[in-house]
C-alpha cells in the first residue's frame, strides 16, 4: 500500500512538474521562441509575382526580401513555408510559421484572428480581360461574367461579395476560384472565365507575360475605388513581434526599399517566366 501510495504521489508530483513546464513553453511569446531556436520561420504562397515565387527550386520575392531584412534585424537564420495563401492563418495559429509574408491584405475579418505590421504597400482591386474585350470599364460591367480569382484572397472577398449580395448579384456573374493566378489566367486564354479580378502589381504581371491581356484598376460605376494596404501578419496576440517587425517594415517603406524590391523583382518574376515559356517550347518542338 505504502508502495502504491508512494509511486502515485510521484506520479503526481512528475505530473505536476511536466505541467508547470508545459505552462511556462505556453507562457513563452512567438519572439522568444524564434530568438531561443535562432530561426524565423516565415509562411507564404510562391504564386505571387513580384512578392513571392519560385526561382528553380527557391522561393523568392519582395516580400521574402523583407523576411529577410527582418530575421537579420532580430540576429537569426530565415526558414520560408511555401502553403497555399487560404492556409496561412492556421500555420500562424499552430504556431508552425512565426510570420507570414505574402502580399496579404488587412481586413478587419483578419484582424480578428492575426496582428498586423504597419503596412508597406498600398494596392487597389485590378480586372483583367481580353484585349478585344471593350464591354468592361468597372466592376458593375461584370455583369453576367465568370470571374476568375485565387482562392481566399481579396479579389475573391470582393468578387464573391459582388455576386452574392452586391452590385452584380441577379446578373448571372459568378465566380471560379483558382489556387494560383497562373492558372487563372489560362482560364481566361481559355474562355473558361471571362475576366480575373485581383491586386493591381499581380494583374499587371499576368499582364506582363500573357500575349492579349489588359488590366486596368477595378472601380464602381460611381467612381468609388478598392485601396487596399499589404502588412506582414502574425498570430493574434504576438504584438511583440509585431513590435520588432516595424521597426523593420516603416523605415524600408519610407525610404523607398520596398518600391525597389518591388520593381527588381518583377524585372526578376519577368525573366523566370520566359525562361520557363522557352523551355517548354523546346520540349513541344
């Protein structure tokens, strides 16, 4: 008996010590854990030319450009998690990813479930179209269209509010939701769709390499306009790390680093794109 009694009160006692650590590693805040492994994990989706995309087989981009500048201001290495974009928040909520960085825009839907950076990029809604397409001027023309757009993002928010609830609901528009603008776009050369709806440096690249596309910003009738703004997020309640992110993100936009990283990469975004267009054209020949 006095056996049993004694294993259980070790027992007890080791579980009450194994609780008081898992306590305190819950106590522990996102910074502390990337300062004690010496390595900021950052999560992103690599179909975001000029922010993020694949260079052979790494991943590259503005916004990893900022990851970077980040993880060397705090003094450690930088992991980055290509995932689908709709996949995001729950990496940060798994505590999987520290950061995440892919040209994401602050709503306050998000805002309930991530912190967000001050913002270093201002973008607006753009429609994309055929060239020979004229009925499309602003987002009431889409009336009666498939729109094209990449899941979870705000093309898709927006689109999809339009045709439920908003100025093109009853009109027959619907919209197709893609995991990558590169294929949307083939949807449209397609005629699957028959516009795409998605930020403005995005439209523009699919613009850049797609023969017999135009992109134009997407306004209402009335003139009113979609201003939206890019910041790194984080899970919610890591305002620490948030804290140490600005101090990194205001002075690159300020000065003009994040324009820059920009516009070199869609150079960079532009180049890797012919590249891959040549090389399947010899494979075809």
């Amino acid at each position: 008996m006095k056996k049993a009694i004694s294993c259980g009160l070790s027992l007890a006692v080791a579980l009450s010590l194994c609780a008081g650590f898992t306590s305190m590693a819950d106590d522990q805040t996102a910074l502390d854990r990337i300062l004690e492994r010496g390595k900021l994990i950052v999560a992103t989706d690599a179909a975001w030319p000029p922010f993020e995309y694949m260079e052979g087989e790494n991943v590259v981009g503005a916004d990893i450009e900022i990851a970077e500048d980040i993880a060397e201001s705090l003094g450690v290495e930088l992991e980055v998690i290509n995932a689908a974009f709709d996949s995001l928040s729950m990496y940060l909520q798994n505590g999987e990813a520290d950061l995440a960085l892919a040209a994401i825009t602050v709503t306050e839907d998000r805002k309930e479930t991530m912190e967000f950076s001050e913002p270093y990029c201002d973008s607006y809604q753009y429609i994309v179209v055929k060239e020979d397409d004229e009925n499309v001027k602003c987002i009431n023309d889409l009336a009666g269209y498939m729109i094209g757009v990449h899941l979870g993002t705000t093309g898709d928010f927006l689109a999809s509010d339009e045709v439920n609830m908003g100025v093109l609901a009853g009109t027959g528009a619907s919209v197709q939701q893609y995991k990558d603008l590169t294929i949307a776009a083939m949807g449209l050369n397609a005629g699957d769709v028959q516009a795409i709806v998605c930020d403005k440096l995005l439209a523009e690249n699919l613009c850049e390499v797609n023969d017999g596309l135009v992109c134009f910003e997407a306004v209402y009738e009335d003139g009113s306009s979609t201003l939206e703004q890019y910041a790194v997020a984080a899970a919610k309640g890591e305002t620490d790390l948030i804290e140490k992110v600005n101090e990194v993100v205001v002075p690159l936009k300020e000065d003009g680093t994040v324009d820059q990283y920009i516009l070199e990469h869609s150079e960079r975004a532009a180049a890797v794109n012919e590249s891959a267009e040549a090389e399947t054209e010899a494979v075809t020949e």
